[in-house]
C-alpha cells in the first residue's frame, strides 16, 4: 500500500507495524512536500496513480483535491462527529484536526510589563512594535491559516488594511513555520527575539516541563483559525479494498491516540483520550474561525497574490 503524505507524517513504527501485522499489508510511505505539493502531485498523476491513500490535505487545499477528481468516493465505517466532515460527496475523510493560533511567551510580556495581546487587532497596537513573526501564506500552511484568519475577521473590505497596519507595526515574514517558531519566537528553544509567533493550540504542550510544569508558553483561543486533515483513496488504485482498511486504521484507537504527541494534532474520534499535558495546555476553542473551503478555493490564489504585493512588492 503506497501511503502519500505531507512531510510532516510522523507515527510511531510500533503503531505501523501493527497494522502491518493485522492486515498482511505493508505500507510504503511517500512524503510528497507541503499539501499544496500534495494535492499538486495528485493532479499531475491522475491517469498513473502514484499511490492509493492520500493523508493530510487539510481544508485550506480540499477543494482543489474534489475539483481535480483525484479521489474515490468512501464512506468510513468508523464514526467521526458531522462537524469534521466536507461537505458534499464522502472523498474526504476526517483524520485530525488543530487550531492556528496566535502563540505567547508570557514570560516576556511579565518581564516587560506589557500587558499579554489578545486578540488579532491587538497586533496592531505599537505596544506591540516589532514583536510578531508570522508566516508566508505562499509557503506555509500555518500562514495561509493565518491569512484567512485575518480575511475572516476583518472581512473582504478590511483585511488589506489590517496587514497594512500589521507591516508598519514592524511584523517579521518568513518562510515557514521551522523558522518562525524555533529561529525567531522568544518562547522556545530558539530563545528570538519575537514573543508572539503564528503556531498551534497544541504548542504550548511541547514547552510544559518533564515534571509537568506549566509551559513558558500560550496559545490564545480567540486567535484561532481550524485547519482539518483529511484521507483519501486514490482515484484508479488497483487496492481499493486495501486502501479503506487503511482509512479504517488512520480512524482506529491506536493511531487517534498517538496522533497528538505523534504530530501534535488533535484526533477527530469522540471520546479519545489525550495525553495530561494537551488536556492542561492546548486551548480547545468552542467556535475558532472557520471559512467555506469552497470559498477558499475560489479565492485562495488571489488572496496569496493580493498578500504577497502588499507584503513583500
């Protein structure tokens, strides 16, 4: 079974062999680059498949994905709550889902004395001058999460504006989110210079102490944008069968289970359990900001244009 992922696919290989050992198949895992990459490579092999399950294109891509029919229908036997799922014909399958979220270093802000940020408006406040890192939407998932978190907010007649008023407020660009978080960001490893970076709700897990000290850390909920990642069965696979049951596995206790500290994503599943430190850390918002994907997809490629003239000319 030829598995095409993002190259941010990580499980456990004990998690992997055991599907291996409970259904005779072996999984030949292909990283294919980001899910833009993903969905790209798809397209360009409709008529010679390159595989026969798709994991990890998220919202932000899916609609691309059903218009280029790249996908066979599949109806999961395992249930997964109505909220996860895309709308329309069952191609796409639920597997996670996280938040894009504004990330704090709270150590900062009370060292400083500078009350924490809240809000996306917030970033605009010259308190705040020099302090933000976010991502380029063209190369980034979290920062194409980002932009349309803003366009959400600010809507199609303000959004322009707020970036404006985000580049004279000093906010840094770069390429990814490797960059961003672990280069850039105060809060982590890297020890930047920035403490307000785009990341994820389930950050602040991966700072909490060994002993389960609090992180240095926060992601704030009312920043959120949620991106879900969803599987497919390749359109023209000669394992259809074969490529449910892996489906079924992505859906199954031990892989929902290992996804948080596998991917640090959240799994879809109801009722799964999630390791102390994301139950403590990682804010689950009850409405984080959404878009239509139909909608994106319609409006993704000029947003992106529209953005990088403003930010980078």
């Amino acid at each position: 079974m030829v598995l095409l992922t993002h190259d941010s696919f990580y499980l456990p290989e004990d998690v992997l062999d055991a599907f291996e050992a409970e259904t005779g198949l072996t999984i030949d895992h292909r990283p294919q680059g980001d899910a833009g990459q993903l969905v790209t490579g798809l397209a360009l092999s409709r008529d010679r498949p390159i595989g026969d399950v798709v994991f990890g294109i998220d919202n932000t891509f899916a609609s691309r994905a059903v218009a280029e029919d790249v996908l066979e229908p599949y109806e999961a036997r395992t249930p997964v709550p109505e909220r996860f799922a895309y709308p329309g014909e069952p191609v796409l399958t639920p597997i996670d889902y996280g938040d894009v979220c504004l990330n704090i270093d709270t150590r900062y802000f009370a060292e400083q004395g500078i009350p924490e940020p809240a809000s996306l408006s917030d970033l605009t406040d010259p308190r705040y001058r020099d302090l933000t890192v976010v991502q380029n939407p063209a190369t980034s998932s979290p920062g194409l999460a980002f932009l349309l978190a803003t366009i959400e907010e600010q809507g199609e007649d303000g959004w322009q504006d707020y970036w404006t008023r985000l580049r004279d407020n000093g906010v840094l660009v770069v390429d990814g989110w490797t960059q961003a978080y672990t280069v850039e960001f105060s809060g982590s490893a890297g020890e930047g210079p920035r403490p307000i970076v785009v990341s994820y709700a389930t950050s602040p897990p991966a700072e909490a102490g060994p002993d389960g000290a609090a992180p240095p850390t926060r992601a704030l909920p009312d920043t959120c944008f949620r991106q879900i990642e969803y599987a497919g069965i390749v359109a023209g696979t000669a394992n259809e069968d074969a490529a449910g049951e892996l489906i079924e596995f992505l859906l199954s206790p031990q892989v929902q289970e290992a996804l948080p500290e596998s991917m640090y994503v959240l799994p879809v599943v109801e009722d799964t359990p999630l390791p102390e430190a994301f139950d403590r850390h990682a804010p689950r918002p009850d409405e984080p900001m959404s878009m239509d994907p139909g909608r994106i997809g319609e409006n993704r490629d000029e947003w992106i244009a529209q953005w990088r003239d403003l930010m980078l000319g």
